[in-house]
C-alpha cells in the first residue's frame, strides 16, 4: 500500500509541474503578442504624431506665402511684381517684413545650385574668329544659363563688330557702335539668355570679327585682331534634396551709382518643409478668366490667380497616407493691360 501511495503522489507531481510549464508558456507567448501590439500601436501613433507637425508646419509655410503672394507689388527698383513663375520656383517683390520696403522672396523645391565658368578666345587673323567650347557644366536638373560676352581689338569703326553665335545661332553683335580701337579693356558687354541652347550641357561660342578688323592691338596678346571672353553661368536643380521646401528673401540694397539693387549673395534662406512629395506642380498660374497658362512667357504678363499645390508625407513608407494642401491667391496688384 505504502509504494502504490507514493507512486501516486509523484504522478501527482509531474502533472502540476506540466501544468505550471504549459501556462508559462502560454502567458510568455501572450505578453509577446500583446507587446508586439502595444509597439505597433505605438509606432502608429507616433508616426501620425509626427505627420500631423509635417501638416502643421506646411500649413503654416502656405499660410504665410499666400498673404505674401496676395501682396506682390513692384520691386524697389522697379521690377514687375512676378520676376519667374515656374513650376517648382515662383519669385516676386512683396513687403514681408511689414518695414515700408519690398522684398524679393523665392519660394521654390528641391536644391538650386548655380556655377559659373569663363573662357576667352583671340584670333589674329584680318577679320577672324575665335570659338570656346563649354561642357558638361550642368551635375543636376538644368533651369537657366546666361551668357555675358566682352570683347576687344579692332573696333572703333561701325563696320568693325563682332557678331556672337552660339551652336551655329546668332545671338547679336557686339560693338557696331561706341566701342574704341585697341581699348585694352573688354568693351560691348552683353548678357544673353542661352537656357535653351545649353539645355544638351554643351555650347559652341564664336566671336566673329568683320573684315576690316585688323591684326594691330597688343593688349594682353601681340598683334591681335580680335579678343573675346565669355562668361556662363547656370543654376540647376540637385536631386539630393528633392524634398525641402525653401524660402528665400533678399532686402533692398543701394548699388552701384546710388541704384537700388537685390544682391543674390544676399539672400536668406529658410527651410519650411522638408517632407514634400509632389510629382506634379507645386505652382500653377492662372489668367483673368481662369484658363491654366503653361507657357512660361505668358505666366509673367498673365498671371492673376495662381494655385499652391503640396502632397505632404514625413514617411510614404508607412501609415498615414499622403495629406494634400491646395490653396489658390489672387494677385491684387499687377497691372491690368
């Protein structure tokens, strides 16, 4: 009797050691589950916390460049309200610091780099040429490039110019008039816009002297008929910071000759997002009668409503989806022609 009693005692025993593992092991796999649901709810809250500042503070960036935008006026000196309307970059004159004195302030998206090379070319040849070739200047998005050519030699008569081209297209001549002979200073200075022709990364200047300019200045190269320098510079889009939304302003300043200029080197700049998404447009412009303008010329002379655009999203990888922000202005001061 005594061994059966014992046996039963240790059976008895085990089962309640069984039992003890077996609802350890259900309350371990329990508290995994329901941490893992406690984390993941967490996760969601937060990454909708942090969502809802991102909405926050692009509200606030649009709500502050739609009263500077419905106040655009003329520049200090005398530029129209909108100097460019483009697609991801609109830039106009607008008194932000309620100081008396009109701002130029640039909304734009992503990264604006701008660079800039020079070369010079001299023939010495009676009424010759020189060409520069420039090349894969542009590491990002090309927006604008300008082109300021000078020249020097044998130009002091109307019929001794140089006549500039760029990929074989006539851009103008330079010094059919108030230039002098062997100056030995770059005269006849113009700027061009040449975006369109550097859109390929590449541009083949010539400087082309008519055939009276003759061999016979000696400034910087003996003998020469004919000098040329040129000067580009571009601004480009860097893909690297695609989503930032910026600001920039640049205060009025007094020039050169008591002339009140907007100094680029000036210009601050504010990141007011850093989580815009947008595919399409983030400006779109336009006219009296509500039909969209796409062409860029016309957005400047007639634009009077433009709509701000912003997909919004601090992470498109997880939940929330992607919050929409659209708000349109009317510009009240441009000039109805």
């Amino acid at each position: 009797m005594s061994k059966r009693k014992k046996t039963n005692q240790t059976a008895e025993k085990s089962f309640t050691l069984i039992e003890t593992l077996v609802t350890v092991g259900v309350f371990t796999l329990m508290l995994t589950m329901t941490s893992g649901f406690i984390m993941k709810a967490y996760q969601v809250y937060g990454y909708t916390w942090r969502q809802s500042l991102v909405i926050a503070e692009a509200r606030r960036g649009v709500e502050t460049m739609i009263k500077e935008i419905r106040e655009a006026r003329q520049g200090e000196n005398g530029s129209y309200p909108i100097e460019r309307a483009g697609d991801k970059e609109f830039i106009f004159y607008s008194d932000t610091d309620n100081d008396g004195q009109t701002e130029r302030v640039r909304y734009f998206y992503g990264t604006v780099s701008s660079g800039s090379q020079t070369q010079n070319c001299v023939t010495f040849s009676r009424g010759g040429s020189c060409s520069v070739n420039f090349a894969n200047f542009y590491t990002g998005t090309p927006k604008t490039a300008q082109l300021k050519v000078s020249v020097e030699g044998d130009l002091g008569n109307g019929n001794e110019y140089a006549q500039i081209t760029a990929d074989g297209i006539t851009l103008g001549n330079l010094c059919r008039s108030g230039c002098s002979d062997c100056a030995a200073t770059w005269q006849g200075t113009t700027i061009y816009d040449v975006t369109t022709a550097a859109a390929d990364n590449a541009l083949l200047l010539v400087a082309d002297a008519t055939s009276t300019v003759d061999p016979i200045c000696n400034w910087q190269e003996p003998n020469h008929a004919l000098k040329a320098q040129f000067e580009l510079s571009w601004t480009e889009e860097i893909s690297d910071a695609q989503h930032e939304l910026k600001k920039g302003v640049i205060k009025p300043a007094v020039g050169t000759g008591g002339k009140i200029e907007y100094p680029p080197d000036q210009e601050r700049i504010t990141v007011l997002s850093r989580y815009i998404r947008n595919a399409p447009p983030i400006f779109e412009y336009f006219d009296a009668d509500g039909n969209k303008i796409t062409d860029y010329p016309a957005r400047l002379a007639d634009t009077k409503v433009m709509k701000v655009y912003l997909i919004v999203n601090a992470d498109p990888n997880r939940p929330p989806d992607n919050f929409e922000l659209e708000s349109s202005v009317q510009l009240r001061n441009l000039k109805s022609e």
